[in-house]
C-alpha cells in the first residue's frame, strides 16, 4: 500500500491510483472531470471552524495544534464513518493519492490523514463528560486571540 499527496492543481497521473479529494469545498477553479477523482470524502475534511482557525494563524507553529483537534474532528460519526470509507479504498488499491487544494504541502489535513494512515490504524476515541468537557475547552481557547 502506498499513501500519497497531490495537489489538486497539480496534473493527474496513472501513478496515482485511486485519487481521493479529502478537502470540504472542491477546488477552485479545477474541473471535475479534469480532475480525475474516484472519492471526495468531503466528511473528512477539518470543520470550517478549524480550517479557518488554522489559515488565519498562518504559523507552522500552530501545526501541531491543528492536528491534535483535528484528529479529534476525526471521532465525530460522520467523519468516522469516512473514514472507514478511505480504509476500504486502501485495501482495495495498491496506491491511494490524497488530493487537497491547500498551498502548504507539509502541513494540512492530507498529511494528518497520510500519517494516521501509515501508522495509526483510528484516532482513539472516549465518550463521557470528560471528552465533553475537553472538547469545550479546546474549542475555547481555539477561538482566543
């Protein structure tokens, strides 16, 4: 199995196998056809909230954050349920291409997703008050200046 990324507005190619758009809006600018995509798992892409969280401090240092809550996201059912979906391609593809539109090719959701697919097998999941309350809390402080 190989997991690899691809910039949406970069060319597709027969390397790519199965190509999976894992971002929420499709590009702009890039037509459907064109653009050779077998899935667009839409629910596996970070909430608006977060996505717009992470571009607007625009810091590698922030990184690390971005994906602590966003393997978070990854628990909720309709982002779990993709999930799963994404697994199944992987097993039923030699080579799987996570397609995204963001600029920064080192840190965004597609990576998160490459790494979760290379090592872990699921972000692990509680349920209770305490991941209730830790949920508020990190959405909190995510919102301060």
């Amino acid at each position: 199995m190989t997991i690899e990324l691809k910039r949406a507005y970069e060319k597709p190619s027969a390397k790519d196998g199965a190509r999976v758009l894992v971002d929420r809006l499709w590009p702009r600018g890039i037509n459907k056809s064109d653009a050779r995509i077998q899935a667009w798992l839409r629910d596996l892409a970070p909430s608006t909230e977060l996505r717009q969280w992470f571009h607007e401090k625009n810091s590698p240092e922030f990184f690390l954050e971005f994906r602590k809550h966003y393997l978070q996201e990854l628990n909720q059912p309709a982002a779990s349920s993709a999930l799963q979906e994404l697994y199944g391609l992987v097993g039923k593809n030699r080579t799987v291409t996570l397609v995204y539109a963001s600029k920064d090719d080192r840190q965004n959701n597609a990576t998160v997703l490459r790494d979760l697919l290379n090592g872990m097998r699921k972000p692990p999941t509680s349920s209770g008050p305490a991941r209730a309350a830790a949920s508020g809390r990190n959405r909190a402080r995510m919102t301060k200046p």
